[in-house]
C-alpha cells in the first residue's frame, strides 16, 4: 500500500524555510558492484503519493515515481563507490562518500542535508539529521532512496550481460542462494567485494 501524503507531515513540520536534501544509498548488502547514492531537493510544497520508500514499491511504481521526481526535483544527482573502494575503507564509509559525492554534484547547494540511517561521515560544510527509517517519514529520503535503487538496478542489469552466470539481472547482486552457488561454481568476479561473505555462512572469503 503507498503512503499518502499525510505521512510525511513530519517533513511540513521542520518548516524549513530553506533547501533541505535528503540523502539515500542502494545497494549496501550486495556481494558484488558499487554501492549507490542519490541527493535530491524538492521544492518545500511537492506533495505526491507515489513517492514512497523504495523497498515497499515494486519495480514499475519505482521507474514510474523516478521519472516524477526527476520531472519535479529542484535538484538531483546520482553518485557511487566502487567494489575496490568498499573493501578498502569499509561498506559504511563508502555509503558515506558516495552520498557526499551526490550531494557536490548538486547543481543547487542545499541548506540542510536529511540523512536515511544512524551514521554520516562527511567533510561537507552543511548541516546534516540522520533518520533511522528516513525513507518512511521524509518525502525527500524517499525520493533519494527511489532514484538510488532505480540507478543501481540499471547498471548492475547492464554488468549482468557482461557477467550472465552469476544471474544479476535477477538477484541484483544480493546474496541469494543461486548468486552464492555461482560463486562456487565459477568463482569470483573482478566486481565481488572481496571483504563480503561471498561464498555463505559456512566459508568466510
């Protein structure tokens, strides 16, 4: 069921009176490929109920929303951390900086950044909120969260006809039973995340 627009009545009630940005990522608990962030401003007055928190839409609704959000959005921008780059400075840390990434590509400095989950590290100058569950209670991380996972499906679809044996066009890269059996199979990929549980709880990589 979509939310509608009363649900995020917490967002009116910051009566922000400047640019606010909500920041999401995608793609976090995927063995393999980039991890994925979006920034997006939306004017203080967009309201629409088909914006919703990614997870809870399916495929159609999210590209349909996507396109909504792009239409309306004051701004937007979509950034990611490689495989190499999460294994070297850890899952959390690159979530962190592909958002930051996101966030400079604004073509529209905001004034307030809204943060889905707990943690932030950034060297950005703007204040920031971190909202655990931000995607269900801010229209904004709701917007980020659904660009987000929209891009990251695209581009690992994309690396799935490179890589078809390890069925990314369906799993996405996350770590299903048949992703994991074609990592024994055929071993690993240049885009595994080497520092991931790639094979099952049994066998750490």
């Amino acid at each position: 069921m979509l939310r509608t627009d009363s649900s995020f009545l917490k967002e009116k009630e910051l009566n922000f009176s400047y640019l606010v940005c909500g920041c999401d990522e995608a793609g976090r608990g995927c063995l393999a490929g980039s991890v994925f962030a979006a920034a997006v401003i939306l004017p203080s007055d967009f309201h629409n109920q088909e914006i919703n928190d990614s997870k809870k839409l399916s495929a159609r609704q999210r590209q349909a929303a996507r396109k909504i959000i792009e239409q309306n959005a004051i701004a937007f921008a979509i950034a990611e951390c490689s495989n190499e780059e999460i294994d070297k400075i850890n899952i959390l840390r690159a979530s962190c900086l592909a958002m930051e990434r996101a966030i400079i590509q604004l073509n529209t400095k905001p004034d307030w950044l809204l943060i889905d989950g707990n943690r932030f590290y950034t060297k950005l100058d703007i204040p920031y909120n971190c909202v655990v569950h931000g995607d269900a209670t801010f229209i904004s991380i709701a917007a980020a969260s659904i660009l987000a996972k929209t891009y990251r499906d695209d581009y690992i679809e994309a690396l799935s006809v490179q890589y078809p044996q390890y069925h990314w066009d369906k799993n996405k890269a996350y770590p299903t039973k048949e992703h994991r059996a074609a990592i024994r199979k055929f071993g690993i990929s240049p885009l595994h995340r080497r520092t991931y549980n790639l094979y099952g709880q049994d066998t750490l990589f």
